[in-house]
C-alpha cells in the first residue's frame, strides 16, 4: 500500500467515524423529539401576544371627566315585572339573571341553589334545582347559561356542566380537564371559562377556552399572581352580543374578543389619573385588609381593580366600575362614542333605582328588591309628594304595586335606553 492509499485509508476512517456519530447523534435527538412531543401533545397552545386592532376602541373612564346623570334622562321607557311568589318558586338570591327569548332564567346559587324560569308576565315556568351527589345531581351552582341551538341549560358544578332540557330534565354532563372553570360562557359548541393554572410562579394564565366535550384548546390572559389573591368572587367576566362575546378579567384594563385562537384587544380603558399607581397597589396588599378599606374611604376617585362586571349590546356597553367604596354604572354609546355615569346616590333615600343592571338585547334588565317597594309604601303613606317629586318617572310606574310585601320574590325591570 503506498503512501496516497495510506493517507485515503485514514480520511476514509475518519469520515466513517463522525459520520457513525452523526448518526447517532440523529438517532438520540429524533428519540428526544418524540419522547418530547408525546410527552406534550397534550398541552394546550401558549400565550401568543398580538397587536392591536385597527379597530380598538379608547374609552376614557377618569372620573374627574364624566358626566354624571339621572337614570331618568337616558332612560326611554321601563316596565315593572312582579316574580310570582308561589311556595314552588321563592328565590334566596339574584346572582345572574338572563332575558332570552322573552324568558327569563334566575340563578340562586346560595340558597336554593337552582335555576328558575319565569315568562314576561313574571309567571312562574319552571326550576332546576337537583342539588346532592348522585346522578344528574350537582353540589353547587356557581353558573349557568342557556343554549337555545342544542336546547339546553348548563349548570357549572366543579370541573364540570350538568345539562338539563326545558322541561327540567337531566341530559347529561361536560366533564373540563385541568381544575375547571369558575365561571363559563357556551357558544356553537364551545365553552370559555375563567380558572387560574396550577403551580404557576408569578403569573397565572386565567382564560380557558374548551371544546364540547370539555377540553383544553387553548389558554390566554396571564395575570399577575399577587393580584388574582384579591380578586373578587362576584365579579362577572363575560357577556356577548348577538354576534360576539367578549371577556374582561378582574385588574385588566382590556375587555377581549374571544376568538377561536387567542383574546382580542377590543376596548381599552383609561382611568387616567384615576387609576391606583402598581407601586401603591403592592404597597396596600403587604397591608392589613382595614387599613386598606380606609384608603378607598378617603380616596373616592381611585380605581384599584378594573370593572367588576360588563355587558354589551349592539347599541351599548355597561361597565360596572369601583370607584372608592363605591360602584358606578357607566354607559357608553357604541355609536356616538359617549359617556354617562348613572348616578347612583338618588336625590331621595325612598327613590327606587334597579340593581345588577345587564344589557339585552333590545335593552336592559335590573332588580327592584320587594322590601325596598315595601319601604317606598310606606314613605308614600307618610309623603306621598317626596316620591313624586323626587322621581316621578319610576312612581308612575310603582302605583300598582300596593299588594307586594317584603317576603315575596324580587320585580325585575326591563328598559331601554335614549339614543345619546
């Protein structure tokens, strides 16, 4: 062998040795790849940020700008609907309430712990209230939603849906992967829910979004751990119009589109001066819960949460904002891009003024309590002329209300609003 087949012979090795390596080296990594992925073809997408829309709406909610007005002035006309009160069908609490189809659905989650249906005329149709552990039963009713496409009623029950027909029967269940959502919205076949991740450090992604039969699609919002510690239990993060929903969590000064991939910019709030600076904000956690009811006593101007609760309609969109120690019902014109704190403090402590205000479709829905009626009764045996003077609009509308008493179910109220 001469001197250029020995030198051939050593390349010749050499290659074949790092080419053995090489292959090697493919073979372990295309054995991690698929360990790696069968090990996580199961995890829903990540966050994925995106830029805001072309369309993304500024709404500028420092108090110190808004106009505060009377229920009265952007109200077009209201109609009074006593709730039957029959032993089958007295409500403990209102803690949602929806107008569809010219029905109206009550949840009770903490005393009854059921649904109740009333028509427009406040006559008593039905109830779901199946509370206890076997099948078709439910432990507690922390939501619902009604789906008039599959004809259904949904009742959120730790980690999962009960579903039940109009008729009250039981059809079966949604069971959700992961912890399960604390609140849920439905949609041609999709569920959103607010639930916080597990195990998460800083930050917990609170936005899950779930296909029919429960799982995981995709998740979204992180938000900062040592908010979520205060967030608050009644607060309501989803509401939708005929076409959309959209989700606002609790400390966000966003409210989202939901899409069928990832949270939307829709609408941005400014709380301008109002907002409560991070730095303060972190400052009031690390103290006790006293000293930081007393800061909001002497600050009424100052948002430290976001909204507690939205609704939107094709027309309009009401944020529920804590201002203070208090919350202000803002109305904001989709089509003149107006805005209207509706006063809450009425001129008279006997004026009647509807609570838990939702949009609908074509308008509003709020709750008069039956002791608050029972109270304006009696002022107006007293004075008959305070509630006249003071708010004429809703007396005309309260005369023949003289048989209700405090022990019956609540009146729910129906109105539209004035174009502004």
């Amino acid at each position: 062998m001469g001197p250029i087949d020995l030198h051939n012979f050593f390349v010749c090795s050499i290659l074949l040795y790092f080419s053995n390596i090489m292959k090697k080296a493919i073979l372990f990594s295309l054995v991690f790849l698929c360990c790696f992925a069968c090990r996580n073809r199961n995890k829903v997408d990540e966050f994925r940020p995106r830029g805001a829309s072309e369309n993304l709406v500024h709404i500028d909610l420092d108090l110190k700008n808004l106009t505060y007005v009377d229920p009265d002035t952007v109200i077009k006309d209201i109609e009074f609907i006593p709730l039957e009160s029959s032993e089958n069908c007295l409500i403990g609490s209102y803690d949602k309430i929806l107008l569809i189809n010219d029905t109206i659905y009550i949840l009770d989650r903490h005393q009854q712990k059921a649904v109740f249906a009333f028509n427009r005329e406040g006559e008593f149709l039905f109830k779901i209230s199946a509370e206890g552990r076997g099948p078709g039963e439910y432990t507690e009713a922390t939501d619902f939603y009604v789906d008039t496409v599959d004809s259904h009623i949904g009742i959120l029950d730790f980690g999962r849906v009960q579903k039940y027909d109009f008729n009250g029967r039981y059809i079966g269940q949604v069971k959700f992967s992961g912890h399960g959502p604390s609140e849920i919205s439905y949609n041609a076949g999709r569920f959103n829910g607010v639930s916080l991740e597990r195990f998460a450090r800083k930050q917990s992604k609170v936005f899950f979004q779930y296909d029919s039969e429960g799982k995981v699609i995709y998740s979204d919002h992180p938000s900062s751990n040592s908010l979520l510690k205060f967030e608050m239990q009644e607060s309501k993060y989803f509401s939708s119009n005929k076409a959309e929903n959209y989700f606002n969590y609790f400390g966000s000064d966003t409210i989202y589109l939901i899409t069928d991939s990832f949270l939307q910019p829709a609408f941005v709030l400014d709380y301008g001066k109002s907002a409560l600076l991070p730095h303060i904000r972190e400052q009031l956690f690390s103290k006790p819960l006293d000293d930081t009811w007393s800061f909001f006593r002497d600050n009424q101007d100052i948002v430290m949460y976001g909204l507690t609760s939205m609704s939107i309609s094709d027309d309009f969109l009401l944020l529920n904002v804590p201002y203070g120690m208090t919350l202000k019902n803002v109305l904001y014109s989709l089509k003149t891009q107006e805005i209207k704190i509706l006063r809450s403090s009425p001129p008279h402590w006997s004026t009647l003024y509807p609570q838990d205000i939702q949009l609908t479709d074509n308008g509003a829905i709020g709750i008069i309590a039956s002791d608050d009626v029972d109270r304006v009764k009696m002022i107006k045996d007293d004075n008959p002329s305070d509630l006249e003077t003071n708010n004429p609009f809703f007396y005309q509308k309260i005369k023949g209300f003289e048989n209700i008493t405090d022990t019956d179910n609540s009146i729910i109220c129906l109105f539209t609003f004035r174009d502004f």
